[in-house]
C-alpha cells in the first residue's frame, strides 16, 4: 500500500509546468543579446555560397558604357558579385543611400498607392536602426553612378511584382570580415535584404523580421531573392530564432507567390484573422525554423 502512494507522484510530474514567464524572458532577452552582438554572422557560411555569378546580358543591363575594350569585356563576362553582411553602425553612407534609391524604385509607387503611403524619412529611419542587420550585394566592377536607374524597369511602377521582390514590415572583397572599405564605397547595390532579430510581440519569442528584399530590376528572377532568403534563414535558426516573419502587400502578387512558394504561411497575427480588417492591404507571413516552440502558445 505504501508503494501505491507514489503513483500520483509520476502523474505530477507529467503535468509539470515548464519555465516561468520570467524565466522565458530572460532567456529571450540573452538570445537576442548574443544574436545581435555577432559582428561577422556569414564567416561560417562556404565563400562560393556568398558569390553571386552575373551572367553577360545581367552586365550589359548593368553598365551603360558601351565602349569597353575587347579584353575587358571578357573580363566583366567573368564578374561575380558578393554578398556582404553590415549592421547600421557599420553601413557606408554610400551603400546606405543606394539600398534607399532601389527601395523607392521598387517599391515607391506601391508605398503611395497603400494605405501607409510613402514616407522616405521614416524608411531612412528604419535602415538606421540600431538593431537592423543588413546582407548587401556588392559589385565593384560596376559604377554606381553609371548604372541605369532602377525605375526604368520599376517594379512599383507597373504593379507586376517580381518574384525576388517584397516589402517587409510597415515589405566580396574579405568575405570574413562585414567592416567596411574604400572598395566598398564605390561598389553599386544589386540588392539587399534588411532584417533585425527582435521579440515577437505576440509569442514572446525570438523571430527575426525581414522588413526589406529588394534587387535590383536587371537581375531579378535569377535566384538571389532566394539566395538571401536562404542565408537570412539560416543565420536565424543558428542563433536561436524561431521563426522568420514578413509583411507583403496583397498588390505584391509575385512576392506573395515568390514567399509561399518558399514555404511561408500567413501568420496567426496576421490582420486577415481578425474580423474588421476587410480594408488592410497586407498580410504578415512567417516561417517557423524547425518545431513551434510549446513555450509561445502558453
């Protein structure tokens, strides 16, 4: 009889509850701690996955001087271009302002068609945040003063959305080391990704945020979108985020397809869930990074 009384011990047990709420948030407040302290998150990642091949009609697009050398020409078909990790402490005034132009490029005319409209100075203020991470694709074979301006094949413009196009929230050189150089001021912007690791405001749960996939018009629809997708991803899951989470304009057809085709969901905070939202012109998507965490649905 004794013995029988332990029983109810392993039911208790079973019906543990897991760490306090307290406990959950300190745990949070360390991963994002550690996640946002990495200086060089892409030195673990092989250099030939950072390299991006141009192929000669994307160069061509490119470069508007027509009177290149033979020699240099088969030189410029063998370009490549780099994927570079910053932060926005780190960002060259330079590249900072060309990541803005192919944004309002992109994305301008959408801005001002939505509900939000188009604020510059607030979109400025949003790449300058001190969390905000950034994966930039440089070449510096290429002039950014030369290169032919975004708009002549605006992706906001016309509505038709590429499939390596979004908007996020509100959308080489030394390969090991994303501090910035002299080489780097003068390289044009193919595209970027702008991302941050922060709590998600609902779960309490790291997620990272990709408020920004842009590329440049000339070499869209060749993967790169998914490429950086890929390595923001990545980076996430290694440093303890749970999911990747997105805003896309209902408008931005491509990118809603270019998203659930790389397996995002609309998210369960998402305005299309709740009842009054008939006039929202968005939808938050995301993608858990492996199991639900059981903690966020307490």
């Amino acid at each position: 009889m004794a013995k029988s009384k332990k029983k109810p011990q392993a039911m208790k047990k079973s019906s543990k509850k897991g760490p306090s709420k307290k406990a959950r948030l300190k745990q949070l407040q360390h991963t994002l701690k550690e996640a946002n302290a990495q200086q060089n998150p892409l030195e673990t990642l092989p250099s030939a996955f950072l390299t991006v091949p141009l192929l000669p009609r994307q160069l061509s697009s490119l470069s508007i001087n027509d009177e290149v050398h033979d020699e240099k020409k088969e030189e410029k078909d063998n370009e490549a271009a780099t994927i570079h990790h910053f932060s926005s402490s780190n960002l060259p005034p330079d590249i900072l302002q060309q990541c803005l132009k192919l944004f309002e490029a992109n994305m301008g005319d959408m801005y001002k068609k939505s509900n939000w409209g188009l604020n510059m100075e607030e979109k400025l203020e949003e790449l300058q945040h001190e969390n905000a991470r950034f994966l930039v694709v440089l070449d510096s074979s290429i002039n950014s003063s030369t290169i032919p301006d975004a708009t002549t094949k605006s992706v906001g413009s016309n509505g038709d959305a590429d499939d390596d196009t979004a908007v996020a929230r509100s959308g080489a050189g030394n390969l090991s080391n994303d501090a910035p150089n002299n080489n780097m001021e003068r390289s044009t912007v193919l595209g970027f990704a702008h991302y941050r690791h922060e709590p998600d405001d609902d779960s309490k749960i790291p997620i990272t945020y990709l408020y920004e996939l842009q590329i440049h018009p000339a070499i869209q629809k060749a993967g790169l979108g998914k490429k950086l997708t890929t390595i923001v991803e990545l980076l996430s899951l290694k440093f303890g985020m749970k999911k990747v989470m997105l805003t896309v304009f209902h408008a931005n057809v491509g990118a809603m397809k270019f998203y659930e085709k790389n397996k995002y969901d609309v998210d369960e905070s998402s305005p299309s869930n709740f009842a009054g939202s008939e006039d929202c012109d968005y939808e938050i998507m995301s993608k858990f990074l492996g199991a639900p965490d059981a903690a966020a649905t307490e």
